[in-house]
C-alpha cells in the first residue's frame, strides 16, 4: 500500500519534468538551426573538412588534387562518418544534417547544464542568445563553437557533456566524453582535458587527498581513467603517436612552416598583436565579470552550508564552472606571455587563445544570467520586474527572433539555387563550372584563383593547384603549399608576403589577375594543368576552351 501512495506522484513529477527537459531543448536547438543552420553551408571551413571527408572514403574521387591527396588522419574519426554521408545524401544534406545532429548536441548539453546549476530555462535562453548575437562572445581569437559543420563542434559538445557528467560526479563517463572530445579534435579536446586535470588537481589540493596514503584502489582508478582516455581518444593519440615517431626533414627555407603558418595564414587566431584593441578591452569586462560571478559564488557557497545537499550542490556545480573556466584561461595567459618570445610561432601555432576564451565568454554569461535570476527573485524592489520580467524578456527574445527566422526563410528559399550564392558563386560562375564539369577529362587540373573559390573542387569535380584557405597539415607540405601560392601569384617561391591573414589572399587574388601569357604556360607545364580559369577581363595569347560575359577558361596550346 506504501509503494501505491508514493511512487505515482514520483513517476508524474518524472514525466514532467521529462517533457520540459524536451521542450526547453528543441526551443533552444530551433534558436541554434534558425541563427546557424543555413548560413555558409560549403563555405569557409566547411568546404575543405567535407571534401576532405569525401577523398577519405571516396579515394578515386579527385586522386590527382595535390591538397586533398594530403593524409590528415587526425580527422579520420569525422571523414569516416560524414565522408560516407557525403556519398549517400551529397555535400549539401550532409552539411544540414551534420550541423542539426551537433546543435542537438550542444542544446541538450546546454540544458543539462542549466539544470544542474538552478539556471532557469527563460534566463539560460536569453544568454544563449547574447553569446550567439556576440559572435559567440567576441572573443579575441576568432573561436567559436555553433556554425559551421566541422569537428570542432562535436568536440565542443562533448566537452559541455563532460561539465555536467563531472557535476553528477560521473567521472569514468566524464573522462570518455574528453577522450571523445580529443578524437574529434584534438586541440579543443586536448585543452579540455588539461583544464579538467588541473581542476582535478585543484580539488585534491582542497580536500587534502595528496597528504593522505593513497591505496591500491587509488591507483587502480587512475590506471583505468588512463586506459579508458586513450581507448576513446585513439584517433588522436594514435595520430600523435605515429607524428612524433617519424623523422621528416624539412627543406631548408627563408621562412619556418611555423612562422608562415602562425603569422602570415593564421594571424586573425594566433598572433595577438594584430588583433582589434577592442577585443582585448570585451576580455576585460569578461574577466571583470568572472571576478564578481566567483565572488558572488563564494558567498553562496559559505551561506548554503546550512541547506539541504540539493540546494548546497547547485551553488557548488557553479562553483566548479568557475573553476573550469579560470583553469581553461592558463594555457590563454601563457600564449600571451610567450607571444613576445615566440618570433616563429613555435607554441602559437597550437592555437593556445582558441579554448579558454570561448569558454570564458559561454560561462561568464551561464553565472551571471543565474545571478540576475536570483537577484530579481530575492529582491523587494522590483516587484513588478518579477511579476512582469517573464512577459519582457519574452517580447525581447522574440523580436530579436523575428529577425533570426526571416534570415533563415531567406536562405531556405536560397537553397533551390544552390550552389549559387556559396562564396559569391553566381549564375555566371556556374555556368563555366558546369561545363568543366562535362567537356574536361576527370583527371583534368585546372588553374584556378588562389583565393577566390575554395570550394572549386567539389564546384568543378576537377582538381587545381592551391587555395590560400586550404592549408595542409605537415611542415614540409606548407613550405609547398606557400609555393605554389606564389607560383599562382607571379611570385618567386621564396617570396615574403607583405599583408598577413586574408588581406593576402586579396593580393594573391591580384598577382594571379596580372599573370602573362608566358607565365601562365610556365605554370601549366610546371604543375601537369591544361587549363586556366579567370575572370574574362584577363586577357592570354592562349587559346579559349569556354567563355561567357564574366569568365573564361583558357586551355593550353596543343
């Protein structure tokens, strides 16, 4: 009788709270599709992680493409799942569906994480919001975490996933979810890892586990924490493994692949001393924020000690976000340190700014969203604040959303012209790539702009020489890669850029305009090509394959 009087109000209370869990996650995973889903599909780094998913499986593809033939096994884990996606659906659903499976990712773990830090579903929503419409908290080196379908964002969502199993204490599936994390990508799931360990560390320090005996079952744990990181992290330890075991000599160059690398392709994420000041002035009302959310967090730490374990655990978890988020900023402040060493970029190159900032903006606005939330709940003076906040902040939300779902209805109706409109293609563009398409041979290498059309592989379904975007993944290949963007640019190869970041690849862009007739035939004998594509306004005493009113695509003389 007992059993019957208690357990179906618990299972009603259960199936409540079940189907809110829902609710808030697909209200919140429609905010991610309706800001994020349709915007620059096969676009920025999108295109190159999907191509190269599709030579992963798809080997005969474009075997001849000098980028795409290049091994990055350290994405093996992402090109064998979404390489085959790509030959089943195409690059466009795949590109859809691979971005709605990690924001429902990243949703659930959002909420999950809301959940275990008394965060409520209207106030979580409204700071997800500002960090979407912030650039993802404008942070200083160009990360984020909700865009474009590439492996960063699976690893980011289990990472979020890693936060709430560690605050439910679930530490074997908390170490699996960063070993995932690290397969996926191995400089967010690294960082992560090494966040949660100095915490870890931090919190043995706290409770004096290093001055106690540690038993064998100790050491049993950490031998199976060890052995359950390196079974789900295999893609890339096994990676880093094979790199670090093989000796590869570098051709001697005026130029590291580092430096070339850090500053001159990658200066907008690794180089600190050409970022926008202001930048550095939103880190500094972050970390503002983040001394006074750890401040307030304290004082509720101190005071819920009467409280019940329930209530005592929501202020600890956000204790612990605090501490994740002050751990992720270590390798941050050092990469700022060693900036005015590093002249080569040696350690920038390992991208130290990308993780601990993006963490710092999402948790600053998590604590301080639950902060207001508690101000305004406990506060005498804004009665009417309280009763009426629900309605305000649902009128905001739903007209900045306004905005969001047109832009998004926008795009839909966009996608019955795709691939027009992906990196300015336009009809005219479209037509030129159709026809390489169907009156060149597949193993055709066609000359094409250095920075202008990244995505031409799979626009064409022909391979090409190089793309500014597209940078391979070893010291020796960017040497090369740095090459043949100077071949394509008129240059000599031991030509030092001038601009850094894309700036560079606008002038590459020109120097691949001014091209004559004599070095065009150069390049088409140097790199094995029977075709050189540009705009029509570059004229060669060359013979013409296929024109329009916008370009020509010139082929080499019999």
């Amino acid at each position: 009788m007992h059993s019957k009087t208690i357990n179906p109000p618990l299972k009603k209370e259960k199936i409540k709270y079940n189907q809110s869990l829902f609710l808030e996650f697909f209200i919140l995973l429609a905010l991610l599709v309706f800001s994020h889903l349709l915007t620059d599909n096969m676009a920025e780094n999108e295109v190159g992680k999907l191509m190269l998913a599709k030579q992963f499986i798809s080997t005969d593809w474009l075997p001849n493409d000098w980028y795409l033939s290049q091994p990055q096994s350290y994405q093996a884990f992402f090109q064998l799942i979404f390489g085959k996606s790509i030959l089943a659906w195409g690059f466009l659903a795949t590109s859809i569906i691979g971005r709605i499976v990690y924001y429902s990712l990243i949703s659930s773990s959002l909420i999950l994480i809301a959940r275990q830090i008394k965060l409520q579903f209207l106030p979580l929503l409204i700071a997800i919001t500002l960090f979407l419409y912030s650039q993802q908290g404008i942070v200083v080196a160009g990360e984020w975490m909700i865009g474009s379908l590439e492996t960063k964002g699976f690893s980011y969502g289990l990472v979020l996933i890693a936060i709430w199993l560690s605050m439910k204490k679930r530490y074997i599936w908390t170490i699996a979810s960063l070993g995932l994390a690290t397969s996926l990508h191995i400089l967010v799931g690294g960082y992560a890892t090494l966040t949660f360990l100095m915490w870890a560390g931090w919190l043995g320090y706290k409770n004096n586990y290093f001055q106690k005996y540690f038993s064998k079952e100790h050491f049993s744990i950490i031998a199976l924490s060890l052995f359950i990181y390196l079974v789900t992290s295999i893609f890339a330890t096994f990676t880093l493994a094979h790199s670090l075991s093989q000796t590869v000599s570098v051709p001697d160059s005026e130029l590291q692949a580092t430096y070339i690398y850090t500053f001159l392709r990658n200066s907008h994420h690794l180089n600190p001393f050409v970022w926008q000041k202001i930048r550095f002035f939103i880190v500094a009302i972050y970390l503002s924020c983040l001394y006074w959310c750890w401040k307030k967090t304290k004082q509720e730490v101190a005071q819920d000690s009467h409280l019940s374990i329930q209530s005592q655990s929501s202020a600890v978890n956000r204790l612990q976000l605090l501490e994740l988020t002050c751990f992720s900023l270590v390798p941050f402040f050092c990469g700022f340190a060693i900036a005015f060493f590093d002249s080569q970029g040696v350690f920038l190159q390992y991208y130290p700014f990308r993780f601990g900032s993006l963490m710092l903006a999402l948790n600053v606005l998590l604590i301080s969203a639950y902060l207001i939330q508690d101000f305004f709940q406990k506060s005498k003076c804004f009665e009417f604040l309280r009763n009426k906040g629900f309605l305000v902040c649902l009128i905001f939300l739903a007209t900045i959303h306004t905005f969001t779902l047109t832009t998004f209805t926008k795009d839909l109706v966009s996608l019955s012209k795709f691939p027009i409109g992906v990196e300015k293609n336009n009809e005219k563009s479209q037509d030129i790539f159709d026809w390489i398409q169907q009156n060149t041979e597949q193993d055709a290498v066609i000359i094409s702009p250095p920075g202008r059309y990244v995505g031409f592989n799979w626009l064409t379904n022909r391979a090409t020489i190089a793309k500014f975007k597209l940078v391979p993944p070893t010291e020796t290949k960017i040497l090369e890669w740095y090459a043949r963007l100077n071949d394509l640019s008129g240059h000599p190869p031991s030509y030092i850029w001038p601009e850094m970041g894309f700036k560079m690849a606008a002038e590459l862009d020109k120097g691949y305009s001014n091209l004559t007739t004599s070095q065009v035939i150069a390049l088409m004998e140097k790199y094995d090509s029977q075709y050189f594509f540009d705009s029509r306004e570059h004229k060669l005493n060359l013979p013409i394959a296929y024109e329009n009113d916008s370009y020509r695509l010139y082929r080499a003389e019999s």
